[in-house]
C-alpha cells in the first residue's frame, strides 16, 4: 500500500499548564519507529493514540496520567484536528507502520496539583517510558523543540492556546 493511501492514527496532545502559564515539555529518550528525534529537537509535549471506541478528552487524560503520572487537572479548552506525516522512514519494522502519521486533536489543562506528582521515568503501562526527564517551558518556545515534522502541528498548538500562557 502506497504511503499516502493509509490512514493516519487517531492521537491526542496535552498542553498541560503550571499556574506560571508555562506547558510541560518532556525529553524523549529515543527514537519510535517513524518517529524520530533528532539532537536540539528532542522535547514534546505529552501526546498519544487513542484507543477503538475512547472520546478524545478521556484519551487525552489516560495518556497524560501514563506518560506523566499526573491526575490533577481542569479542563482549558480544545483544538480541531490536526494532521501530519510520518517522516521517510527506511528502518525496521515498528508498531506505527500501519499508519501514513497521526491525526491529533489538542487539550489544553491547568495542572492543579503538586510537581511530585509529575514522575515521566516510571512505567504505568506495559510499554517503556518515552521520557527521562521533563520541565516547564513558555508555550512559545515549544516548535523551535520539536522535531521538524512536528513544528507547523506546535505553531498551531500554540497560536490556539496563547491565551492560556499567562499566569492563572
């Protein structure tokens, strides 16, 4: 099957912000199959799949809770969709392959609780972790992190979400 034949992955992203206005932003440790990260462009937010039969907003909070251990947030607000490709990709096989890319919507989240609650290195489902460390970073900065296949869907993010980046 032809590359652009196949259907994007159905994803959600977190934009979780401190009560500084600031999102949090993790460290990949390596690469996932088409999903690669390339030096100086190796944080993201958190973000993942979204299971047969799951709405967005409840994905978007089990995918924050297993990435980042965090369970105390408000709801902010929500994007459209937002899709983008995988980059060319020559290397083994990966459990992404049946995919062209991933089709995201965004939440935007206050964190209300307390940064020991944050924990990106502890596993929470069967897979390894993604993230070996994380911080807190000014929404504006997030696509010059990002790797570049990935930057116009962060621009987006963050033109939507400007108006939560101030202090609460």
């Amino acid at each position: 099957m032809n590359e652009s034949e196949k259907p994007f992955r159905m994803n959600v992203g977190i934009a979780l912000f401190n009560a500084a206005g600031h999102v949090l932003i993790a460290h990949r440790r390596k690469d996932d199959g088409p999903e690669m990260i390339e030096p100086g462009h190796d944080w993201q937010m958190p973000q993942g799949g979204i299971d047969p039969n799951e709405d967005p907003q409840p994905a978007a909070i089990r995918e924050l809770y297993e990435e980042t251990g965090v369970k105390s947030v408000s709801y902010l607000g929500e994007t459209g969709w937002f899709d983008y490709d995988w980059p060319p990709y020559s290397g083994p096989p990966h459990r992404l392959q049946a995919w062209r890319g991933q089709r995201q919507k965004w939440f935007a989240m206050r964190f209300t609780g307390d940064e020991s609650e944050i924990d990106v290195v502890t596993p929470r489902i069967d897979d390894e972790p993604e993230f070996d460390t994380w911080r807190w970073e000014p929404l504006a900065n997030t696509p010059k992190l990002i790797v570049p296949f990935k930057r116009s869907i962060y621009e987006n993010v963050a033109a939507a979400f400007a108006k939560f980046a101030s202090p609460a």
